[in-house]
C-alpha cells in the first residue's frame, strides 16, 4: 500500500476518534454521568481499526514516500490531530474519574484550618536553642 493512502486512512480514522471523543467529552458534561453504552461500544468497535492502522504505519519505509506527494502534510496533520485526542482523552479521563469518585471525596477538603491560622499551629517556642546553649555552658 502507498504512503498517502495509510497516511490519509490514518488521518480519517483519528478524525473519527475525535469526533467520538469529543460526543463523549460533551456527554460527561452535560449528562454527568457514565457515557452511553452507544459510545463505548462504538470506542470498542474502533480498537481494532486503530491496531491495523498502527501495523500499517510500521511498514511503512522512507524509500516508499515521494518528495513531491502531501504525504508530509499528512503525517503532520495526523500528528496535530493525535494531540487533540491525548488531550481529550486526558480531559476526558479527568471528567470520569471524578464523575464516578463517592460524594463524600468529592467535597472533601484537605485543609480545614485557614491559611491565617497556619503560623500560630506552627510556631516555634522562642529562644528553645538558646535555652539549650545556656544551660550547656553553666554545667562546664
């Protein structure tokens, strides 16, 4: 198979898992809850078809690639487009996970006491190092 044809294949199904990303994304916002059995089941059924676009790239030579076709232009948009779906996916991932934590680690706070009230917990007594050297050289 030629490089622009893999390339171009790869670069439609990324924009596919977008897409889907990105129903899924809005899903978890507005919904608040668990996506769709539609959309993972959808998520599933594209596994297979990234796995054989993967084994497609991998085969893929320098010497196969023409200097005068857009298959830079390809790689570079396909490259653009797997940025958007890590971050995606990572927002994604984020929205789930608190999406699905118990309501009570949800609010909880890990800090009760006010950043105000902080220097008095952790003061130190004053002069306890003096103390200390005082009394040592009174003992000589």
């Amino acid at each position: 198979m030629e490089p622009v044809r893999v390339l171009s294949n790869h670069l439609s199904l990324c924009d596919s898992v977008h897409k889907l990303l990105l129903e899924e994304n809005t899903w978890l916002k507005v919904q608040k809850s668990v996506p769709s059995k539609d959309i993972l089941d959808r998520k599933q059924d594209l596994l297979p078809r990234l796995e054989e676009s993967l084994v497609a790239l991998k085969k893929l030579k320098p010497e196969f690639f023409s200097p005068f076709d857009n298959s830079k232009k390809l790689v570079n948009d396909s490259h653009s487009k797997l940025l958007q779906i890590f971050y995606l996916d990572k927002e994604n991932e984020e929205l789930l996970i608190k999406i699905t934590e118990p309501t009570d680690r949800q609010n909880f706070q890990r800090f009760t006491t006010p950043p105000t009230q902080i220097n008095q917990i952790h003061r130190m007594p004053e002069n306890s190092e003096g103390e200390n050297e005082t009394s040592g050289s009174d003992e000589s």
